[in-house]
C-alpha cells in the first residue's frame, strides 16, 4: 500500500446493521488518489443496482482526501459523494474541519453507507469499533443541537457529521453539515437528503492513529515552507476571510445575486464586506486542521447567558448572495442570514412574490445541470 493510506475502507449497511471492512488495493488507490475520485469509483460500479437519489439502494462515500491527516497545509477536506437527488446524476459535495483526517486517524481511507435503517441512527466510529445507535433523541433537531447531545452521549474530542431538520425532510438542498457552531458545509447537490432517506442522522467519529509518510522530516520541511508562503499570499484570508473579497468581486459585476441574476451592488458592497462586518463583529478563532489559512472567524454575539458564538464567520459567496439577495446589507443582518440560511433570508425579503425553483440550472453554467442556486431565483 503507497504512503498515505491507511488501507481500509468502511462498510456500513443500514438495512441489515451490518458493519465490515474491506482492504483498499495498491491500483485502486494509485488510480483514484482516494477523495471524489474513489468515491466515483465505487458508485460507479454499483451505479445499475441503485434505482433513485432518494432509494436505500444509493451509495453514500465520505471520503477523505489522500493527503488528509497529514501535515500538508489545507488537506482536511471530506468528500461526501452519491447520486444527487438535486439533479439525480453524480451528486458530490465538499467540506474542510477535522472530520475527515479523524476518520483516517480511526483506521479507515473512507466510509461507504448503503440501504436505510428502520428507525434514525446515527454511527459511532472509536477506531476498531462501529456502532449504529438509536437517534431517536436528536431526531427532529437542528444540527448544532445534534452536534452538542452527540458528543455527551460518545466522546467530547469526537467530530460529528450530520443532518438537520431539511436532511431529514428530504430537501434536495439539505448540506451534511460538521462540527457544531464552527460549522463546515458540504452543501451541494443534497447530499444532506440522502442521508436523511437512509435514516442517518450523524456519523461521530473518534480515532487516536495516524496516517504514515514516507518521509516524515521531509514532508514537515516542506509543509513549513509551503505554510510559510501561504500566509504571506493569503494575508486578506487571514484578517477578513473571503468575505474580505466581496468588494473587489462587486467591483468586477461577479457577485452571486439572485442566482447570478445580478452581479454589482455597488451602494452597499462595502457594508457586508469583511472590512466593514469583522471590524465590528469578528475576533480570530481558529482554522480547519493543518491549513495555515485561519480563515475561520467567530462573527455575531453569543446568545445570552452562553459561551457559545453565534455563527462562524461568513464566506464571501455566503455574505454577498443572503444579504444582497434579501436586500440587507447592514453587518448583523448579513451574519444573521448566514447563521440561518435561506429560510430567513427569504423571509427577510417581504415580498410577497413567491419564491420557485429555477429551471434553468446554474445560470453561472460553471457546472451543466447545477441547480444548486437555482433554488434562490426569484421570478
Ligand atoms: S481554514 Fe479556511 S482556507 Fe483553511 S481549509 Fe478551512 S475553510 Fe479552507
């Protein structure tokens, strides 16, 4: 097996409750390089046997990538990959955090769901030891809620991945969300939904291993360069996170309003920028495991009486598109929006024109068939 794998894949059928392993082969893994590309494999080989997005026949991959859990600057991202019930083709959604370099860190290259379980569940994964346990107490909450129970009831340094109440529903906008309050989102193509049609509410992960390297002083030394170069390129990242890019992309008439419908808003751009919202809002937090970036920033007041911050930081796409897309612009209003998504946002609207699905697709065209705005488009 090459460096950098672990070299065992995790198997979970929720009809049956059955748990097993298998060993990832040497070409498996130097073709697919673990990630989407592994995901795209085994969906790929079982694609004729799965009858919908939404059927416990679909596949569903958390796959970290290949250099996860390493000390390679940035590599932290978990791949969740299925049939996507937004478009019904390859459905793969994204997120940084810890959660993927803690499955490695179990003992496993990736996790693969199949079928769906009588009741909620959620996995509990401590190493060598998979669980499915009831979820009946989270069912129904949102996800920083699951997130905080799911820690009390396994291990308080584990990581969750889960669903809230849109997962549960089925809407094929729902994100499988990461880490409570400091939240990382794979939020495209429903990958949410599909956990919720298999009765997954979380996946809780803990694991005490490592990922080998062939050459761990070297790899070190290089990261340090590399980390080092970084943090002078990505300066902004770290002061006003890419939030600190909605001027300089209003400027150019690329922000994400209305699906792409708009792109300048010059007269308030500046209001929900990262220079004007963090200077008021922001205080440094921390970063996704082993990137440099420190781009994750605490925004908002705590709710009253709790320690715990409202909101992380918005992104770019995140502060420009809820606030310009329900015209609000002030910074409070905008890390609102972000907090609770589009349902508030939309609200935030008052107008009375109904909101409908676009159909056609991403107007960006930067994916054919993308429909992961489409929802926000308002006729
Ligand atoms: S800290 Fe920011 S830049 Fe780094 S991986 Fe996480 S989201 Fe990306």
């Amino acid at each position: 097996m090459p460096k950098g794998y672990v070299g065992k894949l995790l198997w979970v059928d929720l009809t049956s409750g059955k748990v097993a392993t298998t060993a990832l082969d040497e070409a498996t893994a130097r073709a697919c390089l673990g990630g989407s590309g592994l995901g795209a494999k085994l969906i790929h080989e079982r694609v004729r046997t799965i009858k919908g997005p939404l059927d416990p026949s679909n596949v569903l991959c958390f796959m970290p990538g290949l250099l996860c859990g390493t000390v390679v600057p940035g590599a932290n991202r978990t791949m969740v990959c299925a049939l996507s019930p937004a478009t019904t083709a390859w459905g793969e959604a994204r997120a940084g955090g810890a959660w993927g370099p803690t499955l490695k860190y179990a003992g496993y290259d990736g996790l693969i769901v199949t079928g769906k379980a009588k009741a909620p569940v959620y996995l509990w994964i401590e190493n060598d030891q998979v669980e499915i346990r009831p979820a009946d107490r989270v069912w129904g909450k949102g996800f920083f809620e699951t997130d905080a129970r799911l820690l009390e009831e396994t291990h308080k340094d584990a990581v969750v991945a889960g669903i809230g109440q849109a997962g549960e529903k089925l809407a094929a906008m729902a994100c499988v969300m990461f880490e409570g309050t400091y939240a990382r989102s794979a939020g495209r193509t429903g990958m949410g939904a599909v956990m919720g049609s298999k009765h997954l509410k979380a996946v809780v992960v803990r694991g005490t291993g490592g990922v080998p390297v062939a050459n761990p002083t070297g790899l070190m030394k290089r990261a340090a360069e590399y980390g080092g170069k970084e943090k002078t390129l990505f300066k902004r990242n770290f002061d006003l996170g890419t939030a600190g890019t909605v001027m300089a992309t209003e400027a150019v008439g690329d922000m994400p309003i209305r699906n792409f419908l708009g792109g300048r808003w010059a007269e308030k751009a500046e209001r929900v920028s990262g220079q004007v919202m963090f200077k008021k809002y922001g205080k440094h937090e921390r970063s996704c495991l082993s990137c440099p970036s420190n781009c994750t920033l605490v925004v908002g007041r705590p709710a009253p009486g709790s320690a715990t911050p409202r909101s992380t930081r918005p992104s770019a796409p995140s502060a420009a598109c809820a606030s310009a897309t329900a015209s609000r612009s002030s910074p409070a209003a905008t890390s609102s929006a972000t907090i609770t998504g589009w349902t508030r946002s939309r609200r935030a609207t008052r107008s009375p024109s109904p909101w409908r699905p676009s159909r056609r697709g991403c107007s960006a065209r930067r994916s054919w068939g993308c429909r992961c705005a489409g929802e926000t488009a308002r006729r």
